[in-house]
C-alpha cells in the first residue's frame, strides 16, 4: 500500500466472510484501497474504485449489532454487490469516514453552475469546469476563475435532479446553501453516477445532522415571527421594532435568543438567518400553506 492514509483497530463484518457476528480486526485505509483484516492471514481488499456508497450511524438488518459507531461500506466485487461493516469509537470513526470520502472525491472533475439560483432569481450562469476538493467544513470547487465554497453548515437544501448540461440531459445535485445571509444554489454534474451518489451522501451528512438539531429546538411565536420578518425583509434594511411593532429592547432579547440557536448570526447590514434560521422559516411557511 503505497501510503497509509488511517490505522487502527476496530470491529469489522463482511458479508461475504464467515466473520460471524464480528471480528476484532484492523481496518487500514490507503489512497485507493481499504484493507480489513481479522488477522494477518484472513483479510479482504477493496479498491476504493469499487466503492458506490458509505453510511455512518446504522446497520442493515444483514448484520447483527456491533458495538460502537458503525459506518457500513458497500461494494462491488465479483460481480456482485456486497458490504462491509465498521465500527469503533464514534471520534474515530468520524476521522475515518472524513478521510475515506476525501479519498474517494478529492480530484473529481466536476461540472458546476454556480450560482444556478440567487435567492427566488434564477441566473443565467454558464456551466464550467471544476475540480472537487473536500476540506474541513466545505466542499471547495477548483475553477480557472478561483475557488468556489460551499460551506457545510450552511446548506439549506439538497436534492438530486435530472437537468441540461451544456445540451445534454444529466443527473445533477442541486445544493441551496446560504452566504452571508444570502440564499444561493448550486448545481453540481460529475461524469461518474458513483461518485455523484458519493458526493450526494456526504453533502446529506450534513443537511440531515442539520434538521434533526432543528427537531430539538422550542420557539415562541415571537420568535418565529422575527425569524420570518428577517426572511421577508431580506436586505431591504428595515427596522426590525417598525415591523413587528415592538420596543427596541425587546427585538434586542428576541435577536439574542434567535443567535444563542444558531438561527441568526451578524453581518455589516445588521442580523441575518443562518443555514438553520432558513430552514426553521422555509418549514414554517410550508406548514402554514398548507
């Protein structure tokens, strides 16, 4: 193995192996494979070409419970598709899955529009090329014109669509994600449909971790309706006390609670919603429409 990108012990399953529940084993990844190993005579080789989706957090009813956090590995391999299960210590894991999916995207070519959406606009922006480039806490894409992000905790939208690209028909994902308070959406093609549905997996980490954080969270009407005022407004600039008809030191309180949430954070042009507070409002106004 040319290089050894992650190292360590853990508990492993495979389903095309008699390793019945599971073994204590090593799981060694490299730049273009995973090796696991129940000992140094019994272990499996995957190249990381044959990898077509990665999930952390539950296990198919294939495989029996495993202690731990289990991140599932699927595969193609003799023709056939198969699994590989994966668990340990959830910090370890988190490593392991980052640097696998970095593995795995890091170079891909990818055809981007960008912004596709500004805000409800839509633009009429010009795909171009990209190199994909997963980093610590965004998703860069390499272009001739200089780096485009997509932060991770800003994404406010994610789907997976079929578009035309520079003429031809596509399957696309679809990222709506927010920049200084300002809703804009991407739209990313990639040669390869398994490293699309990789990409597709690893953005949806993030945008589900989001909407189950929003499940957790308790807010007053008062609340809501600064949120959807800030929404409605968007840069307008108005006054927040005009508008909900309230007295300064109020809207001060009701802002301060929006941003201990992580719902509003600041910007030059006053507060603005975060990835969270768009989700928060955009879940609000389907509700009521309903």
């Amino acid at each position: 193995m040319p290089s050894v990108l992650a190292d360590f012990a853990g508990n492993v399953s495979v389903d095309s192996r008699e390793w019945d529940p599971f073994v204590e084993g090593r799981i060694i990844l490299g730049e273009d494979r995973l090796v696991l190993a129940a000992d140094e005579d019994d272990k499996l080789t995957v190249p990381l070409s044959a990898v077509f989706d990665i999930t952390v957090g539950s296990l198919p009813t294939a495989f029996d419970p495993m202690p731990g956090t289990p991140v599932v590995v699927a595969f193609e391999a003799d023709g056939r598709r198969q699994a590989a299960a994966v668990s340990g210590e959830e910090a370890t894991i988190e490593k392991f899955v980052t640097v696998l999916f970095k593995a795995i995207l890091n170079g891909t070519s990818v055809t981007l529009k960008h912004p596709a959406k500004v805000g409800g606009r839509v633009m009429d922006t010009d795909f171009r090329g990209s190199l994909l480039n997963l980093q610590s806490g965004g998703v860069v894409f390499d272009t001739e014109e200089g780096p485009l992000e997509i932060p991770l905790d800003g994404i406010i939208d994610f789907g997976r669509e079929t578009r035309a690209v520079d003429g031809t028909e596509r399957p696309v994902l679809v990222v709506s994600h927010v920049d200084g308070g300002e809703a804009l959406t991407t739209v990313a093609a990639v040669d390869s449909a398994r490293k699309l549905s990789i990409l597709g997996r690893y953005l949806r980490r993030t945008y589900d971790r989001i909407r189950e954080s929003i499940s957790q969270l308790t807010l007053s009407e008062a609340e809501t309706e600064t949120l959807t005022t800030l929404y409605s407004a968007g840069d307008v600039g108005l006054s927040l006390s005009s508008v909900l008809d309230s007295d300064p030191s109020r809207v001060k309180k009701l802002l301060h609670s929006l941003h201990s949430k992580g719902l509003i954070e600041s910007e030059d042009g006053g507060p603005v919603l975060t990835a969270k507070g768009q989700i928060v409002v955009t879940q609000y106004l389907e509700r009521v429409n309903e």
